[in-house]
C-alpha cells in the first residue's frame, strides 16, 4: 500500500537516479577511450549516446530531487510532477539520439569499416556491468521517470550484448556491416518502447485516470454503499502515476450518515491508491 509513504518513493527513485549518473560518468570515459581505440562505428556512435545518458540521467535525478518537496503557494498539490516530466524529457532526448545514432550507422552500411574486434569485445564487457549494474539499481522502481531511465539501461544491455556477439564473431569473420546493425536494430528498440513511456508519462500531465483504476468498478462500489442515491459529480486522476486523487459529489438520502458513507469510500480509495479524496455531498 502506498498511501502514506508521502514521498517515500520520489525519495528512493533520487537515490537510485544518483547511483546511476555516477555509473555513466563513468562509462563515458571507458566509451570514447574504447570507440577511439577499436573504431567501431557502434562504440563510436556510443559515446554520443552513452553522452545523452549522463545528461538525461542528471537531469532525471534533478527533477526527481525537487518532485520531493510538499506544497506551497504555488504547488498546492506538491511537485510530484517534477518527476513525470523527468521522464518525459529523457524518453523525447533518447528518442531523438536514437534517430541520430540510426542516421550515422545507415551511412557506414554503405560504406563499412573494419573494427579492432578484440578491442570491441572488452569494451563490452566493460559496458555490460555497468550497465548490469544499473539496470539492478533501477528494477522495481515505482516512478515514471526510474521507468523511462531503466528502458534505456536495458537498451544499452541488449546494445552491448550485440556488439560482444558481432565482436566475437568479428574476431574470425570479416563482415563489418554487422557494427552499424547492431546499431539500427537496438536504436529502433529503444524507440518503440521509449515512446510508449512517454504516452504513460504524458497522460498523467493530460490528467487521464490511471491505467489500474477501473471507473465503472469504483463508482458502481460507492453506488453500493447505503444511503448514496447517485452520482452527481466524478473527478479522478493522477498526481504522478502513482499517487491519485478524486474529487466526488454525491445525492443521499436524507438522514444518511455522511460521516460513515465518507469513510466507507475513503477506505474503497485507500485500496486503489488514492491518496486525496474530497466528498461533497447535495
């Protein structure tokens, strides 16, 4: 159950988020090192991209730091949100580097280079665990923003175990074009399922109800509880894809007990995780 945690979850997503940009930092360096060294069109290509991962981890780490302050004057709902557009900005930068990685490796189909195959194949293995690492670290995280980073970590995994097998293969095989589709192929990956976290991450900005909560479940269960003749008012939608909120209007029967249909409600809601509930009743 989440309700009550507060902001237990931005909290933990920040931590995360930190452990992560260190791990790519990092791994930029061993990146250009090794595309310099091996000239591999993925590797090279990588250090653009593995770039992009230490700005839109950074800036997800930032953005889930201030989606951890309550509310004020001007936020009265807090800044959860900060997170959901975290995720929204990573997901749109990846995409975009994505498109730019599979525009260089289109050109080197064409015109293919022959790699240092052994160099490739540690530098694999060196971005394997970190990126293992981090994919470790992210797992299991609750927010939007932890979600759209992790897409991209197991990404770049299935990215690195392509480039260990066309490495090796490499190794005793001169086929070249196998670097620049390595590329294509887990840069297209990365786009479908980065867009599909950005439409998760937009709809809750759109103030769409969330994607666990069934409508007709919910108010056919307040319509159950005695004493409520219908509904008059219904408003439910999502903080940050985790917590939400729901604002009713309900027409009763005179002489029911408000205070017991209220709480009969809120504890429907606190199943659902939905954290503010305002009731008004006609």
């Amino acid at each position: 159950m989440r309700v009550g945690s507060h902001n237990h979850y931005h909290k933990k997503a920040s931590g995360n988020l930190l452990y992560v940009f260190i791990l790519n930092i990092l791994l930029n360096v061993v990146v250009i090192i090794g595309g310099l060294i091996t000239n591999s069109v993925a590797i090279l290509a990588d250090c653009l991209h593995d770039l992009s991962d230490t700005i839109s981890v950074g800036l997800a780490w930032v953005l889930e730091r201030i989606s951890q302050k309550g509310s004020d004057n001007k936020y009265t709902y807090g800044y959860k949100r900060f997170s959901l557009l975290g995720a929204v900005i990573t997901s749109v930068f990846v995409v975009v580097i994505s498109v730019i990685v599979i525009y260089e490796s289109l050109s080197r189909l064409f015109a293919p280079v022959s790699p240092n195959a052994e160099g490739m194949v540690l530098v694999a293995i060196l971005g394997l665990i970190f990126k293992g690492i981090s994919a470790f670290i992210l797992h299991g995280g609750e927010t939007f923003n932890e979600k759209a980073i992790l897409y991209h970590v197991l990404g770049d995994i299935f990215k690195w175990i392509g480039l260990l097998v066309v490495s090796v293969v490499l190794i005793f095989v001169d086929l070249p074009i196998l670097d620049p589709l390595v590329s294509i192929v887990i840069s297209l990956w990365l786009i479908y399922n980065l867009g599909k976290t950005l439409i998760h991450s937009l709809t809750p900005l759109l103030q769409r109800v969330p994607f666990d909560i069934n409508v007709d479940e919910l108010k056919n269960e307040i319509l159950s509880i005695k004493g409520v003749k219908s509904i008059e008012g219904f408003h439910l939608w999502s903080l940050d894809g985790i917590e939400s909120v729901l604002t009713l209007k309900l027409d009763i029967n005179n002489g029911s007990d408000e205070e017991l249909i209220k709480n009969k409600i809120k504890e429907m809601c606190i199943e659902k995780e939905i954290i503010d509930i305002t009731i008004e009743f006609i």
